[in-house]
C-alpha cells in the first residue's frame, strides 16, 4: 500500500501477477442507528478513488445516503404507492389517480426497469418524449393515428413521479430527486366546447324523458361541475332564500361511487338559483317524495337531490349516457356534461357578467382559469363592443 495523501482516507492497490489491476478505497461511517458501517469503491486509478471517496464523504456530510439504492424505479414505485402514497393527506380520487398513473405509465419497462442508483434527469425526459409520442389507432379506414395522451396526463404523470423519488430521497434511497432537475411539461390552454342558447335547449328538450332531466337543467343553468350536482344534499338547498352551497362531490374511485370535499376553498361556494330553478328544484322533489313512499322499505335515505329509483346516489356514468343520446338526437356533436358547465361560462361573458363574478360562480381558483378557459367571445359580441367604445368617443 502507498503512503496516501491527507485527508484522503483508506485506498489501496490491487495486484494480480505483478500488476495493479485497479485501485481500491474505504472509509468507515456511523449510520443513523448508531451502527458502524462500511463503504468500499473501486476505480483504474489512486485519483478515480479519491473522487469517488469525496464524493462518499461529502454525501455523508450532507445527510444524504453513501450512495443510491440499486433497485428498479418500478420496485420502489409499487412500494411507494401502498406506503408513503396511501399514508398521505392527498384525497382519496387524488391517491387512486396516482396509483393508477403510475402502473400504466411509470412501472412498466422500460422506464421502470432503470436502477435508482443510474437514473437520470436525461432519462426523465426520455420518459416525458415517449409519453408524447404513444398514439393509438385511429377510427375507421385510413383514420390518422390519434394522441392516446392529453398534455394534462402527461403532466400529471411527471408531478406522480417527482412526488415518489421525493419520498425515495427522504427515506435515504437517493442523494437527490433527478426529477426536480427536469421542467415540468407544459400543457396547452384549449377554449373549452361550448353551445349556443338554441343548441343548448335542443339538447335539454331532447333529455325530457330522462329522470335526469332536471340534474342536467341545474348545471346548464348553474355551471355546476357533475360531481357537485351530484353530490348535492336537500340539506345545502334554500329554496325559500333561492340558493345551495357547494360542500361535496360525488365521484367514482375505482369502483365505488364516493363522496369528497371539493378540489379547492373556492370549490366551496354558495350559488344563486333563478325563480324558474327554484321552482323545478320545488317540483323535483314533490316527485322524489312520491318515490320514497312507492320504494317504501327499500328506500336509501341519502338526503341527495338527484338518487336512482331507490334513493341511491347517481353514476356520473349514467348522466353522461343520458346527455349523450340526447345530443345524438338533437344533432349535436361532441357533446358531454361538462359542456353545459362551459356553455353556462360563455354565455354570462357574452352578457357581460364580470369575469370575476363568473369565476365565482364556477369555483374556480382564480380569475386566470377562468380567462383561459372562456377567453373566446363571438363576433357580434366583438364588434359590439368595439362599436360601443367608437360611440363613448364621439367616433
């Protein structure tokens, strides 16, 4: 063994039939248990060792681990989701989402056949690249391939990521998480579909025979989310003072109907109803008493507004199926729930409604969301009011 330099600690040549075959170094540690331990490394050179052995030791003095786990990305991810992703304060739609995101689009080779120890920022967007890329086939002959990804899943994926190889570098896995060091994919603001006042009516009177006619009059009327008007309880309904509060969501997770707190404060929010809502919601539920005393025992007292024949809650699924024919039938394309709650949007901006106002309406976060969702107006409204600004100038 040569004399080694200051500082340097423990390195060593090995030789084979009188030739140094490689350098070896050690340095001896005390991990979190107090327990003694070891690290050895292995280098051409007395200067690749020596590297090797700062960098150890400046890991150390850091709090960081010695070096990074050698297992897969996917192993820790599985372990990730039954632990520190289950264990977390996330909503319970949120906690299924990531799970989910990660199994499909994380865990499976190759991304998730990479070692922790060798993974790379430059592998974070090999990953981000090939998640743009997937398409699937299109529909009929000569179809175009179309996009099996959105740029709101994409994105989704990478926040799932970066969460787990946080929690990878808390528990001592990793020194430090490569995915903070990628930028976090974009996504594209697109104006959301929406229908004029006729479209909107001819799909409403196309649904008349539908139990769920008057769920999806209340969304047209008050841009509620599907969820919120599913979730809703007589109990958060005035009709004397003619408003409801916002306060629940009702969703499916899997595959259970589950009932949670809205996204965001500003989810929760009191919402004013029109005398012709009122008075349907007064008539809607003159009819769901007649079906409490036909359902008799095998009534379900949920205390919802809209529930099935039997007082249970409602599929979002079902809403959707409804919506869906009656747009078929009114000759509507493209059209989903959702499109009511756009179409509400646009048509108080169009009258003028301040955006803030309407922002409020919908619970949205901020104003920002509301601007880029909604920012299109019509012609006539353009030119309408550029025509009112000529006249306030004398033009």
């Amino acid at each position: 063994m040569g004399k080694n330099a200051n500082g340097e600690g423990s390195i060593w040549k090995r030789i084979k039939d009188g030739k140094v075959v490689r350098y070896e170094g050690a340095i001896t540690y005390s991990d979190d248990g107090g327990r003694t331990k070891r690290h050895t490394v292995y280098g051409r050179t007395r200067a690749d060792v020596r590297d090797k052995l700062k960098t150890a030791r400046d890991r150390l003095e850091a709090g960081a681990p010695v070096k990074d786990a050698s297992r897969t990305v996917a192993d820790w991810l599985a372990q990730w989701r039954v632990t520190a992703l289950a264990a977390s304060d996330r909503k319970e739609s949120t906690r299924a989402l990531y799970a989910n995101l990660s199994r499909r689009h994380l865990e499976p080779a190759p991304f998730g056949a990479i070692r922790l120890d060798r993974l790379r920022p430059s592998d974070i967007d090999g990953l981000v690249l090939s998640l743009r890329a997937r398409t699937k086939p299109g529909k009929g002959e000569g179809a175009e391939p179309v996009r099996a990804l959105s740029d709101s899943t994409i994105r989704q994926t990478y926040t799932v990521l970066r969460a787990a190889l946080d929690d990878a570098v808390r528990d001592a896995l990793l020194a430090r998480n490569p995915a903070a060091q990628v930028r976090r994919p974009g996504v594209e603001r697109q104006e959301a579909r929406h229908l004029d006042g006729d479209a909107v009516t001819a799909v409403l009177r196309a649904a008349e025979a539908s139990r769920y006619h008057s769920a999806l009059l209340l969304i047209a009327s008050t841009g509620l989310r599907k969820g919120e008007a599913l979730g809703l309880t007589w109990e958060r309904v005035d009709l004397d003072a003619g408003t409801l509060k916002v306060a629940a969501t009702l969703g499916r997770i899997n595959d259970r109907l589950v009932m949670t707190e809205p996204k965001t404060a500003r989810s929760r929010r009191t919402v004013p109803l029109s005398p012709a809502v009122v008075a349907l919601l007064r008539k809607h539920k003159a009819t769901q008493a007649a079906e409490r005393l036909q359902a008799a025992n095998q009534w379900q007292n949920s205390g919802l507004v809209f529930t099935t024949e039997v007082g249970g809650p409602v599929d979002p699924r079902n809403l959707l199926r409804v919506i869906e024919v009656a747009a078929r039938a009114a000759g509507v394309e493209g059209v989903g729930v959702h499109t009511l709650r756009h179409s509400a949007a646009v048509a108080w901006l169009e009258a003028g409604v301040h955006i803030k106002a309407v922002a409020d309406l919908l619970g949205h976060s901020s104003i920002a969301i509301t601007g880029d969702v909604y920012g299109h107006t019509s012609d006539d409204t353009a030119r309408a009011a550029v025509e009112g600004l000529s006249k306030v100038l004398g033009l």
